[in-house]
C-alpha cells in the first residue's frame, strides 16, 4: 500500500467501525439475493466450506452456515464481527462459523487451495486500487482448489452515485464518508483474466438504488 492508500482505508475502517457501533445488524437478518444464488452455485459444485470476504455483522455468512457450509468470514471491522458471533451463537451455529479480522489489502491467511468456495457481497467495490483489485483476485485464486467458484458483487459506473461527492483516483468517490469504487466493465474482465467468467448479472439492492453486478467465474480444475 503505498501512503495515500493506507491512509484511505485507514480513514473507511474507522469509518466502517463507527457504522456498525451506530447501527448494530444494518443490512438485516435476511441473506442477500446474491448470497442465496451463491449458495446454490458452491452446492451444485460439491463445496464444503466458504470463504467469505468483507462479511460484515454476517446476514450472508450465517445464511451459508445455515445451508451447511463451514464458513471463514472475514472483514476489518472488528465491530462487525463481533456483532456475527454473537448472532451465530444465538443461532447455535457458532460451530460452523469462525471470524478473522483481516484487511483484503493483506495476503490471505490461508494456504494454497484450501477452499471450496469464496463470496464477496460489496467487497471488491470498497476503497481499493485497481492495483489492490488485481492482488486480492490473485490471492482468491491461490487459496481455491482448482475447479472453484468465485461470486462477488460490485456496484458499477451506472450507479447514480457513481461521479457524486468526492473523487479519490480511478473511478473511487466518496458519498456520507463510505468511498466506493465503481466498476467499469473492462474492470471485471481484466480480473477475469485466466478463470472462466460464467455471468455478469446486473441488479439492484436497496432504495436508491444500488447498481451492481454479480460476478460468477470459476477456476479451471
Ligand atoms: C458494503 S459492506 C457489505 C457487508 C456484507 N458483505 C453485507 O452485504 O452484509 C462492505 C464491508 O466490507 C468491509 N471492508 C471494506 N474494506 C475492507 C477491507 N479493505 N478489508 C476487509 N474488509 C473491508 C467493511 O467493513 C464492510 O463490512
């Protein structure tokens, strides 16, 4: 990371810190649609266990859980994670879910293709360099054994926030202190690069709303 960098994603954390201590639980209890299609595509694939990154207070991590997956969530707010445990131990599934506070802007802390399945619901779209883009799929590809799905969300340069509030280098703007990094299409398929790409849906998720796409690729086996 170089400063300008770390200083943002120090500046989000905190942010994304004091979001989750304000509003504990926001996105609900209900999974997200793309969590619930996830689902299906890492089943019908034979996976066992879940890599999911930027979970959150976990509404998608407790719904794999509940599905029967072993679940790894991961997120750098140690808030939001938090808040996850304490749902998944209400919910008797603390077995099933373990946490790791951990930076995406960081290796991976897991080995080579040790995962089935790896999730990312508006992840990838956060403060990150396409350059940090670019390292994280390259660590989502070593930690998945061959043949493994990789389904993440991002919202997209169609998005009507896309242009407002604050530039901050590439195609990042900052609305209510929350930066987002808007994905162009070319963006998609450079990370693509040496996976099969199977679907770029496109949706929307919340009032405004939010414009995303859902990324399916997998690797070869
Ligand atoms: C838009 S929220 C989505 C949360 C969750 N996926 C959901 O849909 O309920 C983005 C999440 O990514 C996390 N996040 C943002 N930047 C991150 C980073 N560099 N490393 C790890 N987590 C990050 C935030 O803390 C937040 O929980």
């Amino acid at each position: 990371m170089d400063g300008g960098d770390q200083e943002l994603a120090e500046v989000q954390r905190e942010h994304w810190e004091r979001t989750y201590g304000a509003h504990p639980g926001m996105y609900g209890e209900q999974p997200s649609d793309p969590a619930v299609y996830a689902a299906e595509v890492f089943r019908a694939a034979g996976a066992a266990d879940v890599l999911e990154l930027g979970a959150g207070h976990g509404r998608d991590a407790l719904f794999f859980a509940r599905c029967g997956f072993t679940v790894l969530a991961g997120d750098f707010s140690p808030v939001g994670l938090e808040q996850l445990r304490e749902a998944a131990a209400a919910a008797v599934l603390a077995g099933k879910v373990t946490t790791v506070v951990h930076d995406v802007r960081e290796p991976l802390p897991l080995a080579d293709a040790s995962v089935d399945a790896v999730f990312a619901h508006m992840l990838l779209c956060m403060a990150l360099s396409t350059k940090e883009l670019h390292a994280l799929v390259t660590e989502v590809r070593r930690v998945l054994r061959p043949g493994g799905s990789f389904v993440y969300t991002v919202r997209h340069t169609g998005d009507a926030h896309f242009g407002a509030g604050i530039g901050r280098g590439e195609d990042i703007w900052e609305h209510g202190g929350f930066a987002v990094h808007f994905f162009p299409r070319d963006l998609v398929d450079a990370l693509a690069d040496g996976w099969d790409l199977t679907e770029v849906h496109p949706f929307e998720e919340g009032d405004l709303p939010r414009r995303l796409w859902r990324v399916t690729q997998t690797l070869p086996r």
